[in-house]
C-alpha cells in the first residue's frame, strides 16, 4: 500500500466526517435525523476502509471492519475499540432494520459520543 493510498482513504473519510458534522448540527426533525443516520453509516464505513489502509501502509493485514478496529487499537491508531465497534454495530443495525425509537437512540448517541471520537482521531498522523 503506497502512503498516498491511504492518505487518499483517509480525506475521504475526513470529508464525509465534515458531512456528517454539519448534519448533526441542522437536524431539526425526523427526516434530517433520518439523514445524519445515513451519513454515518457512510462515515463508518470510511473509517474502517482508512483503517485498513493505514493498517495495510503498516504492513498489518486486516480483512473485515471489526479485525480492522481491532487492529487499529492493537498499533494505537485508535485509542478505545469498543466505542468503535459499538458504532459499527449502530451503523449495522440501522442499514438493517428501521425502528423509530433505536433510530433515536442511534442518533443521541452519534451526537452526543460519537462525533467527539471521530472528530479526535488524527489519522494522517498515525502514517
């Protein structure tokens, strides 16, 4: 994996966090709270492709999202696994199934927790 590569993944994953961000912050009703959940989702999954490629720069193999957060914690890319598999797991459930009230819940805690994790991460420095 060429450094560029995952500088590459990395922006992206920058650019969709930015999205996301700024739909936190204008969510107003359900259907704007509809699409910061989607935005999530698409953030989430960013992050783990940056992850992986920052893994993979690294020369650790990692092959699916949760091996990839668990590497990340193992080389210190990320510093609490377990709010990143939890959001993995948020993310899932609402591609999945909708629900008013997990979707709710899904969005408190994107507000409320998950952004501040997201927005600390740092990635270029973890090249």
């Amino acid at each position: 994996m060429k450094k560029s590569n995952a500088l590459l993944k990395i922006k992206n994953f920058e650019r969709a966090l930015s999205r996301l961000k700024e739909a936190v912050k204008h969510a107003k009703d359900d259907l704007d709270k509809d699409g910061v959940i989607q935005r999530f989702e698409f953030t989430v999954e960013l992050l783990w492709k940056a992850l992986k490629s920052i893994l993979e720069y690294q020369g650790v193999e990692c092959y699916t999202p949760r091996n990839c957060i668990k590497e990340a914690f193992k080389s210190n890319i990320i510093n609490d696994d377990e709010i990143f598999l939890d959001m993995l797991e948020d993310k899932n459930k609402s591609s999945h199934i909708y629900n008013e009230n997990m979707s709710e819940e899904i969005f408190k805690r994107i507000k409320n927790v998950y952004l501040e994790y997201l927005e600390n991460l740092n990635l270029e420095n973890k090249l």
